[in-house]
C-alpha cells in the first residue's frame, strides 16, 4: 500500500488560513493520510503580507499537542515556507536557528517588493515569467532551504492575462535553477493546488520535472498546499502518477531536515 503523505498544509498560523490544526490532522487521517507536515508562511520582511502573524510559541505549542494526540495514527512534522528567504538572510538565521524543523521550504511570492500579482499589472511591458524565474534563481543559489516551493507560481496569477510560459523560450534559466538546486541538495516539490482550480495544473509543469529528472533530480515531496482541514493530502494521488510518468520512483520525507526517500508503490 502506498505511503500517503502531505508535505505543504496550512493552518491559521498562517495569515490566510482559518483552519483549526487538529481539526486538519482528523481530516488528514480520514483522508488516508499518514504524515503530514505543517508549513506556515513565515517572512521577516515588513512590507511582506506574511509579517508578524507568526506566534511561534502557540505553533510549537500546537505542533507538539497534536503529536500527542494523533499518536499512532498521523506522524506530524514541523516545518515551514519562507518567503523569499536569501532576502535579509541574518534576520531569517536569527529568528529561526533556535527551531528543529524537520522541514523549510522556500518560496517566491513578492518581487520588486510587491506582491507577485501586483507585480505583474503594474507592469505590462514586462516578461514576468523572466523576472519571477530570475528571482527564483536568486533564491535557490542562497538561501538555506530543504525544497522548492511550486516551483511555477506565477502561471496562477498570470495565466488568465498573460497565458502560460513558454517552456523553451525559459527553458536555459529553468535547467540553471534546477542544477543549481541539485548541486545544493535542494528538491523540488509536486504541488497540487492546481488541481482544484481552473488551472487545472500541478505546479511545477511537468516538462520542470522531466528535466530536473533528466539532469539528476531526486528529491521530491508532494503537498496539497491546502488551507482547509478537509483537503488535508488533497492530489496526493495525482501528484504520485504524475511523478510517476515523469521518470521518479521515489518521493522523500524530512526529519530535522534530512530526507528520507519513500518508494512509490
């Protein structure tokens, strides 16, 4: 039987969620799923819409309530997503050294110190997939991060105006990213928001993981990037076939941030 797990989930530690932890970890058990790991937005940046919702206190607090209770039924780790995290790198080390994450995942959500949408209309004449992989290339060459987050975020915010990026024309700055990640023993994750919106895509495309794969790729985790309790390991099985048809036969799980690969069945 396959190993169910869900490495990207969201609770009302971040500051666009309302879901209630142990409310996700019942759904998350329910829903067949056998180790989850919480990843709360988190950025040290003022003008960064994830500023100063973080009470790490009541999330460790949290965490380690429900890994009491869950016992035996649902592993729990502790982790987090970090929005541009080689911007203000001393502030980042500082807050989060003292913590045992199991897992830190990395992400661009804001360039030009706005946020990726507001970004994009402010300014028509520009490439925006160009200047989001170029700002994500930035990332991957310095911050200190286990994985990749939706590693082609911006195709949700510029698909409806823009289209989808053009895979060859972008396909040089990806395969850099990619072996630059790599080389850093940072992985890629298959996140399936995509398959519950209109997008109809999981992110990344799955030319980004055929080449990650055909340049030596291995680590890969898979996480629904829910908001809600009850899409707790939501895509899981999708993200399995699609790492499947992409050449993987194993994903990864992380403790105190070492991974641990997992076969797919």
């Amino acid at each position: 039987m396959q190993y169910y797990t869900d490495y990207h989930h969201h609770s009302n530690h971040s500051f666009d969620s309302k879901a209630d932890m142990e409310e996700i970890c019942q759904s998350a058990i329910h829903n067949g799923v056998y180790e989850i790991c919480f990843t709360e937005h988190f950025s040290v940046n003022p003008n960064a819409p994830t500023f100063g919702h973080m009470e790490w206190e009541k999330y460790l607090n949290d965490i380690n309530k429900c890994k009491e209770l869950f016992k035996g039924k649902l592993t729990i780790k502790l982790g987090i997503e970090l929005c541009e995290p080689h911007q203000m790198m001393d502030s980042y080390h500082r807050v989060l050294s003292p913590i045992p994450f199991d897992f830190i995942l990395g992400s661009v959500h804001n360039l030009g110190g706005t946020t990726l949408r507001k970004f994009m209309n402010a300014h028509p004449e520009k490439d925006i997939y160009e200047d989001y992989f170029l700002e994500l290339k930035e990332m991957v060459k310095n911050a200190d991060i286990d994985v990749i987050a939706h590693f082609d975020l911006m195709k949700r915010y510029a698909f409806s105006t823009r289209g989808l990026y053009d895979f060859t024309k972008h396909k040089d700055l990806i395969a850099d990213i990619l072996t630059i990640a790599i080389n850093r023993e940072i992985g890629l994750e298959i996140n399936t928001s995509g398959l519950r919106t209109s997008l109809e895509l999981s992110m990344p495309h799955d030319d980004i993981l055929k080449l990650y794969k055909e340049l030596g790729g291995q680590l890969l985790t898979i996480g629904s990037d829910s908001h809600h309790a009850a899409t707790a390991g939501a895509g899981f099985k999708e993200g399995i076939e699609l790492a499947k048809a992409c050449g993987f036969t194993h994903f990864y799980t992380y403790s105190l941030r070492k991974p641990t690969a997992v076969k797919i069945g």
